[in-house]
C-alpha cells in the first residue's frame, strides 16, 4: 500500500491546501463508494499507471479526502466530501483556489 512520503513538496502541498477555502472547490459528480471516486480521480489525472490502485488520506486542518500518487506524491487537485446519504462527491480546485494553493505552495518551498 502506498504511503504519502514525508518529502518538501508533500510538506508544502499540505500546507497550501489548509489556506484554499471551502468557497475555491467545485464539483458535482457523485459515486456510490470511494473507491470509485478515487478511480475517477486517477483516470482525471493521468499521472499514474491505469493499473495503480488509488490510496486515499485524510489531512489534519483541511477537508476531505485526498489522494495518494503512485509515487507517494500528494494529488492536491482534487477533493472527495463524504455526503450525508453515503455517497462520494468528487471537487476539484477553482481558478481561484489554484492561486492560493501556489502562493502558500511557494512561500513554504522557499522558506
């Protein structure tokens, strides 16, 4: 099972998604587990091999659930909300939740 590696880019990832606001996410398309949330996600992507299967984490300070990268590379993108009737509803970042992520994104990996 793949693990979110503890590297600089992950460490500054992390930190930039806690300052995008709930308002900078967008997104309607629902599934009936996460898996096949995560699924989409991977298949939006094209970052990782058709065959991975996706690993999700939860991040402490920021909503949702997000996924891990077949290289242990954080996907920041996108987003899974568990709703109320037990489905999973896919967001992704909005132009404006993009540019949040990137400030804070540089501040951190230039500290």
């Amino acid at each position: 099972m793949n693990t979110l590696k503890n590297t600089p880019e992950n460490n500054a990832k992390v930190s930039a998604l806690k300052v995008v606001k709930e308002t900078q996410w967008t997104g309607e398309v629902t599934h009936d587990t996460i898996e096949k949330a995560l699924t989409a996600i991977n298949l939006f992507s094209q970052t990782n091999s058709g065959w991975y299967n996706p690993v999700p984490v939860r991040i402490k300070g920021a909503q949702g659930i997000f996924m891990i990268n077949q290289d242990g590379g954080l996907h920041f993108e996108s987003r899974i909300i568990k709703l109320e009737n037990g489905h999973y509803k896919i967001e992704h970042l909005t132009n404006s939740g993009y540019d949040a992520f990137e400030s804070k994104y540089i501040e951190v990996i230039e500290a």
